[in-house]
C-alpha cells in the first residue's frame, strides 16, 4: 500500500521566522484593528495570571466590556488600568468568557495558526524525534485554547472545544494541510465540553479520503487504531514515552509474568511482550478494545505471549484475591500495570476516587511477588502526585508490603506541562518495587 507519509524534513522549524505567511510580529494594519477591537477590562488583581500566562478568564474577572462583543469573536483583554493584556477569544455563553489567544496583538487569521501550529511541531520534533504519531496541538499546553490536533501517521483528527476556534476551522485546516500534507483530516468533536460552547456535536472525515482505520507505529510496534469510532482520538498518546519506559523495567526481569490492567488495545501489554516477558495478560472491561488488543498482538507476532480479557478490573482483582480464612493469596506477577482512567470529574469526586485508587492498589500489591514491579498511572488532574502516592503508600500498609520507588513517570511531552497553567498537568505515574 502507497502510504503518503507527510514529509518531515520540510518541517523546518528554524526556518519558522522567515516564512512569508507567519510573521508573528504585528504590522501597523493589524494594531488598527486592534484598536476597533472591543475591549474586556478585567477587575483589579485579575491580571497576573493572565500575564503569568494562564489563558482563562472567567466572567467573574471581567469589569466591564467598553463595547458589545460578539461571541466567537476576537477581543483585546485590558487590566482595570486599560494597560494591554493580549487578544483572545469572546464567549459570553461560556464560564470562561475569554480564551486568551497571544500577549501580543496578533490577528487570528491563516498566518497566525500557521506560526502556532509550527511553534508546537518544533516541540515534537525536539522530544519526539522518532515518533511518527504524536499529538501536534494540545491545547492550553500550546497556547492555543479550544484545539486539539493529533497525528496518526498521515492522517490527522482535529478537536475545537471552544467557539472561537470552531468558527476557524477552515483557516486551521488550510494551515495544517500546508504543514502538514495529511491524507485525510477527521473531526471527533463528540465531547461534553463543546456544549458549554453552545456548540453541537460533530464527527467525520473534513478533508480528504479515509474509512477510519489505520496502522500506528508506535515504538516500532504495529497498532490498529479506529479514528472515527475509538476512544480518545484513536490512543493513548500521552503514554507513548511511558510505554517504552515501562518495556525498559520488564526487559530487566526475564521471564516475567506480567498484569496489563486497564489495558485498552494493549499499549502497554505489547511493549512488556516486545520487551521480553514471558507472558502479560491484559484486562479490559471494553470487548472491542480487548478484540483490538488481540489484533494487535497477533499483527506484531506476539500472540504466543498475550492474553486478552474482557472484564471488569474491580471484579477481576477482587475474585483473585479473595481467600478463605487461614488461606494466603499466591502471589503470581512479577509485575503489575494499572493505568486506570480518570475516576474524577472534578473535586467532589476524589473521596471516591481515592478509595477506588487505594483499592486496585492493595488487590494489585497482594499479587505481586516480592521482587515485582507495580507500574502505576493516574490521569486525573485533580489528584496529585504526592496525593496519588499517599494511596499507594497507604495500601501497600494494608497488604504488608514494603515499597522501593524505581521511577516517576509524567505525560509525554507532546503533552507539554506549562506550570504556570496547572491544568496542562495531568497525568502522573510511579513505579515501586516490592521490596518484602
Ligand atoms: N492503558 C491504556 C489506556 C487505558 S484508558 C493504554 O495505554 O492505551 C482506561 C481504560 O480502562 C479504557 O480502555 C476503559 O475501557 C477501561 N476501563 C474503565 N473502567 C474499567 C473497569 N472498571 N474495568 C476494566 N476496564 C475499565
């Protein structure tokens, strides 16, 4: 099959600030327009985490607006002392009632997505030099509000969460089918947060020929991935670095005997395979992902290695570990991954939340052996990294286990965490060895 492959070596990041199309600085023409744009006055003390870079401005920031905005529209942002903020973009219907866009004043036209949509490939390109799937645009990590773009080898799936950034899809799709020359563009705009937009749900292919299926390469190994009808846009990509870092921890234990929890279509139960353990079971309560898990296991040879299970982690750990009285649970796995999904939507939720975590966590210790390695994931912005581990700790004290902390996993870097926008920050992992 001819594939396309979108030509990388064109990507010339350097030569970014030469390109006819994306001068970023402003020309007098465009601080005109400026001028004519409404103006958001924000209430004093409201500007420093704007200038620090956060892109949010809630409504109960805003003082007064010195004109009527039309939602979607581009408007200067000023403090209570009218000295300039940036531009971004006006939704009244929305919570956040501007979505900052640039410090600068910056016209949202071709050239400027063009500049941005390459500012964030030289961020991919610089710490993911091999990958060829990756997510190009991230959103707040990208300073671009409301727009999310993955690429799936020469395809690319587009996600617009906020109003004005849906209304500039074609300049957004002109920008990336010049960068980018994919195959086909798809739209997976099935997500709840397009309604506190007012925007409908939207799914398809926008550009281009595509039936939705596609082989990923990811760290050498082959994955089947449904960008129309699959999860997330298609994968995990926040996990890719993890994967390999993962398959680094088995490939020093041989012949281990591995527990893919939460396993989705096997991301890290191929690359614990390809690194050498002797068998991964892989457990998922979603029959296509567990079917796809299985395809994808036998199109990189390793079905000998791989078993895939449709069923529900809570259940399956819990059946495992339960013992009669006077009986011990065999400890069988030499390692144990558990990348569950976010169990919290928002603050009330980590109680609950917490209590799931501690409890796959204590089932998971009781069948490691000693020796064993848990690798351990959780992808809710809400919990932290010292919260998250207080739980671990916390069953490893239930289960009689003495942990050593191995490695500190984060998401990867075509996820960039900007501190200064905590949110960007998400998804944390560790892993332990049992130490008794
Ligand atoms: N490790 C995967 C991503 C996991 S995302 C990867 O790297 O690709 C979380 C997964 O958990 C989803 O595939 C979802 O179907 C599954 N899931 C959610 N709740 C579950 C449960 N209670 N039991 C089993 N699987 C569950």
């Amino acid at each position: 099959m001819a594939v396309h492959q979108p030509d990388f070596a064109s990507l010339d990041c350097f030569s970014l600030a030469s390109s006819p199309t994306a001068n970023r600085k402003s020309s007098p023409s465009v601080y005109k327009l400026m001028d004519s744009l409404p103006t958001v006055l924000l209430k004093p003390g409201e500007a420093d985490r704007v200038l620090a870079g956060h892109p949010w401005i809630y409504q109960g920031s805003v003082l007064r607006l010195t004109q009527p905005a039309q939602d979607g529209d581009l408007v200067q942002v000023k403090d209570h002392r009218q000295r300039f903020l940036g531009v971004g973009f006006f939704n009244s219907k929305s919570k956040i009632h501007v979505r900052m866009l640039a410090p600068e004043r910056v016209a949202a036209d071709e050239a400027f997505f063009e500049q941005a949509v390459r500012s964030a490939i030289a961020v991919r390109i610089k710490h993911l030099p091999n990958a060829t799937s990756f997510r190009v645009v991230n959103a707040e990590s990208d300073f671009l509000s409301g727009l999310v773009v993955d690429k799936y080898e020469d395809v690319l799936v587009l996600q617009t969460s906020s109003l004005g950034m849906d209304r500039r899809k074609p300049l957004i799709l002109d920008a990336l089918q010049r960068i980018l020359s994919p195959r086909a563009i798809v739209e997976r705009n099935e997500i709840s947060s397009r309604k506190f937009e007012g925007l409908p749900d939207a799914n398809g292919v926008i550009a281009g020929q595509f039936d939705g299926r596609l082989a990923v390469q990811l760290n050498g190994l082959q994955f089947e991935v449904d960008l129309l009808g699959g999860q997330k846009t298609g994968l995990y990509l926040d996990q890719q670095v993890n994967y390999q870092r993962v398959g680094g921890l088995i490939a020093r234990s041989p012949e281990a005997q591995v527990l893919d929890c939460f396993s989705f279509i096997g991301g890290f139960a191929l690359h614990a395979a390809q690194a050498g353990a002797a068998h991964v079971h892989a457990i998922d309560q979603s029959e296509e992902a567990v079917a796809a898990g299985a395809r994808n296991a036998a199109a990189n040879g390793l079905e000998a290695k791989c078993s895939f299970e449709a069923a529900n982690v809570f259940d399956w750990l819990k059946a495992q570990t339960m013992a009669k009285p006077h009986e011990k649970v065999i400890p069988r796995f030499d390692c144990v991954i558990l990348d569950p999904p976010s169990f919290t939507r928002n603050r009330s939720a980590v109680p609950d939340a917490l209590r799931g975590y501690k409890e796959i966590h204590l089932r998971a210790l009781k069948l490691l052996k000693t020796g064993g390695t848990l690798a351990t994931f959780c992808c809710s912005h809400h919990v932290d990294a010292a919260t998250f581990q207080d739980v671990i700790l916390a069953a490893a004290f239930d289960a009689r286990r003495t942990l050593r902390r191995v490695t500190v996993y984060s998401q990867s870097p075509d996820h960039p965490v900007i501190p200064a926008i905590p949110e960007t920050e998400y998804l944390k992992g560790l892993a332990f060895e049992v130490v008794r």
